[in-house]
C-alpha cells in the first residue's frame, strides 16, 4: 500500500474501513450536573465532541435580545489537548469563528425560535479529541443536546460527510484521509423533509463525481438518524 | 403510531414516546397544543416527549425542560437587576421576572402611599443578589413572569452579603409537584427547627426554622414581620442548627440526584434515614437513603 493510496486495491482505507462505512457511534446523552439544561456527547470513531445547551434563558448580553425570536449563540471550542501537536488557542480564530457561524445558522432553520422572543439558546461545543470531521460531529452532537434540553426542533439536524478519492467516493472522512488532500463535502440535513441545512466543500470537486458524493454524504446522513434517535429514545 | 379520533386510542397514546419531526396525527380533527407544530393537516411532534391528550387538544409533554411556570406559582428568585419601578428577578425561566414596586409590602403597613422617594430607596429594600421568594402573579405578552409578594409569607429570604440563617439550593423544576404547602416546617428533636421554602422553580431556600415562637412576642405581629421582611440582619446559629440545615439540604440534594420528587414527606423520612451518617456523606449514598425512605414512605 502506497502512502498515497487513500482507499487500497482491496477497498479498504487507512483506519480499516470500507469505502463506504461510517466510523464507530458512541452517544451519550444528558449529565450529571445540572449546570447545563441539555448536555450531549458523541465520539464519532477518534473524534470526541461535547456539546452543553444553556437555555431559552435571559441574554447574557443586552445586544443579543432580539424582540420577536430566540437569539442563538454558539461558542465553538477545540480543546488544545485535541489534536496531535499542542497548541495555544488564538484568541480570534477565524476557523473556529467560521465553523460557529455555520452551526448557528444551521440550527436557526431547525430550532423554533419564535416561541422563545427576548430568551438566548447558548450552545457550547467542545472538541475533546480531534480526528476530522469536527463540524459535523459537532452537529449531531448539538442536535441531541437540544433534545436534551427540550427546546422546540422543526426535526432532528443530521449531518455526514463524503468524500472523493483514487476514483471512489468515500464516507465519514477522517483527519488523515482529510490532510492527504481529499476533497471533503460536509452535508447536514434534516432527514424526515430531506431538506438540505447546510453543504460545505471547502476544496475543488470535479462536477462529474460531485452528484455521486452527494449522494453518499445523504447515505450517511440517513443512517446516522437511525443512530441518533435510537439514542433519544432510549435516554 | 398514530392516533385515531376514537376514545379508545387515549390510554394507548398515554406513554407514547416520540422525538422531533415524527407525525403525531393525520388527523385534522385536533388542535394543536404544546410540543406541535401543524404542517399541512400533520401534526408533528418538536420534541423528545410522551403525547398527552385531552379532549380534542393533542400536546407533546417533554421529558425535560426550564421551567414554565404558572400563575399561583410560589418561587425563588435571585433579584438580578433594579430599574424603574421594577426589579428583574432571575427565577430560572426562559426570561428574567419582574416584580413591580406596586407589587410589593412597604415597611409601614398597607394603608401606606407609595411615593417618589420609594422608588429611590428601591435599593434599600432589595439589591442585587438578594433572595425573594414571591408568587408568580401574571404574565406578559412575550412570556415574562410577573411576581408579587403581597402577603407577609413573601419576600426576602436572604441577602447578597450575607446568607441570612439558611442556604440555597436548586433542583430540576420537574421534581417539584404543585402542592398546597411550599413553606414547609419541620421540628426536629432538641428543639431544632428548619423551615424549607420549595419554589414550583426548583428553587429552594433551608433557613433555620422559628418554631412558631415568632408571632407571641409582640403585641403587633404583623408590624414586627414587617420589619424583619427586609432587615438584613443575621440572627445567631447554633452549631447544631447549622447541622441540620446542611442535612435537609443534602437530603433535598440527594433526593433529585436519584430523580424522586421532592415532597414534604419526602423530605421527611429521607432526613430520618440520613441521621445515622454525617451530613457531608448524604450524596455519596443518596441511592441507600432514598431506597430507605420511600420503604418507610
């Protein structure tokens, strides 16, 4: 096997996988402390995400009041113990920024807001271990947290990625299947309307396989559902 | 599952647990309550809940959420700002309360006037961090509570600087059930009293108890509770007191760590079971306790 070779001659990828297998789901959902109203974690095979809901409460900040809905705010954090290497957090990373941002208006679409008018739905995420795949691990994970909390959802948030590789299309892609250069397209969506929340492809995608990735990232958002209720129901 | 129009289908849909997004009912015939929303004659669930239903009005209950509260609702809130004629009180709901100076026992009587100067003195009477407890009186278009504590078993329960005689704890609000009494008082052997204060917000306030000794000292009972309402003052504790303070506490503590509500009697016998351990090894064995305790229930 090549170091290139992303998926080998015999189908398989660098953590063992198939081409197209999700990594192994472990759910937790609620805590022990009542510090937060909901509180979910998800390890999605080496990646490990936290995510605790405070809310509808009283804004913290006066600017977040909005008069006719909930404000939703999202703080996203990657542990500096998360990854390989050590490293400080920058005080404004634009990545983490950027992946908040899209968390939060991914979450404005599915959470009923309008219910909540002058109230804050805070959603704290923490990636505990780093190993690709943060943003959607960190969707799924808010996704219970919320349930956990009981705030109002149009429907369950789902989210997958898929991606493109020595003429394959894979699913679930991981941090070193990310860093050899694979175009990854991040898919959350909402599986009983099948309406797409969020698609992200931060590299370029030949047009040709992209239908095909799509698709593949849709599986994977559909079997991840299967997962993530089977958790709130047994919760 | 769904629901047909028939009587029948209530007590199956009684436990009938379903997650967001999933159908309630094709059926137009209902109306749509808590926990729904109506999507083209739909009626989907928005929440992790068991589907209740009366009559005609379908609602998903969910399994855990802040409190709502009602009106007549005793709580405990921490007084989180001043403003104009009003305090805002945080009482763990979705938006902080407001208790309106008009809604509150002035120093003085009833019959007094509220005049400019008591707006200024607003301060005076309840500050930042101090404890009420109070009745939730009504609420605003947006969902805000309205409080008042006109009656002489509301008000302030203890101060920002000092903790006057008690502590304050919170549970879950789902563990606490609407009941006629939320002052409870127990006296327990060598004259130990501790009064609890069980806010419908999960809320609630252990001081040390008066034993009812408090309205024979005076001629005018109600002019001295009336002082006392908003003195800041600590009355002396004994060692013994402060004991059983932090074992009702832990007690309370214990009892929503194993997920029971927390009722009078409850309370009670999970105390006796408590008293051949220290308080301080009350939650590290609140299973044994609560076991024990509700054999005795």
């Amino acid at each position: 096997m090549g170091k290139t070779e992303v998926v080998t001659d015999e189908g398989f990828r660098i953590d063992g996988r198939r081409a197209h297998e999700l990594r192994r789901v472990v759910c937790t959902v609620g805590g022990e402390s009542y510090v937060a109203d909901g509180e979910a974690m998800i390890d999605t095979g080496n990646t490990k995400c936290l995510v605790r809901v405070f809310g509808p409460r009283e804004p913290t900040v006066r600017s977040n009041v909005l008069l006719e809905r909930a404000s939703v705010v999202v703080d996203f954090n990657l542990a500096a113990f998360s990854s390989g290497e050590r490293k400080q957090k920058l005080r404004q990373d634009k990545r983490l920024l950027e992946m908040a941002s899209l968390i939060k208006s991914t979450f404005e679409a599915a959470i009923l807001t309008q219910s909540f008018p002058r109230s804050e739905i805070a959603i704290q995420i923490q990636i505990l271990q780093f190993d690709g795949g943060s943003l959607h691990a960190a969707i799924n994970t808010t996704t219970l947290a919320l349930m956990n909390a009981g705030i109002p959802m149009l429907d369950f948030v789902v989210a997958s990625s898929a991606g493109f590789a020595n003429g394959t299309t894979i699913l679930d892609v991981n941090y070193t299947e990310e860093s050899m250069d694979v175009p990854t397209l991040s898919l959350a969506m909402m599986p009983r309307s099948g309406k797409v929340v969020l698609l992200n492809l931060e590299s370029r995608l030949h047009l040709n396989e992209f239908e095909g990735v799509l698709r593949l990232a849709k599986e994977g958002c559909t079997r991840m559902y299967g997962i993530l209720d089977e958790a709130v129901r047994r919760n | 599952m769904e629901i047909e129009s028939t009587e029948t289908a209530t007590t199956a849909a009684a436990l009938h647990r379903v997650t967001p997004g999933e159908t309630v009912t094709t059926d137009a015939s209902f109306m749509r309550g808590h926990g729904t929303y109506a999507e083209a004659d739909v009626l989907v669930a928005t929440v992790v809940g068991y589907v209740e239903r009366i009559n005609k009005l379908i609602s998903v209950r969910p399994v855990r959420q802040r409190y709502g509260g009602d009106i007549g609702d005793v709580v405990v809130g921490r007084i989180s700002e001043v403003g104009q004629k009003r305090w805002r009180v945080d009482i763990g709901a979705r938006q902080d309360a407001q208790l309106l100076l008009a809604a509150v026992n002035l120093p003085g009587g009833e019959l007094r006037r509220r005049s400019e100067s008591d707006e200024l003195q607003m301060r005076h009477l309840l500050s930042e961090g101090d404890l009420i407890s109070a009745e939730i009186q009504a609420f605003y278009g947006d969902g805000a509570a309205s409080l008042h504590t006109r009656s002489l078993k509301y008000g302030k329960v203890c101060t920002h600087l000092y903790l006057r005689s008690g502590s304050f704890i919170t549970v879950p609000s789902s563990l606490i059930k609407r009941s006629k009494a939320h002052f409870l008082h127990f006296s327990f052997a060598n004259a130990i009293f501790v009064d609890v204060i069980v806010g419908m917000n999960g809320f609630i306030f252990v001081s040390k108890g008066t034993g009812g000794s408090n309205d024979t000292k005076t001629d005018n009972p109600q002019q001295q509770q009336q002082d006392v309402l908003y003195s800041n003052e600590n009355e002396p504790i004994s060692d013994d007191e402060r004991i059983a303070i932090a074992r009702v506490s832990n007690c309370i503590l214990a009892l929503a760590k194993e997920n029971e509500l927390i009722t009078e009697p409850m309370i009670l016998q999970a105390y006796e079971a408590s008293t051949q351990m220290e308080a301080y090894d009350i939650l590290e064995n609140s299973q044994q306790i609560v076991d024990v305790a509700k054999m005795n229930l």
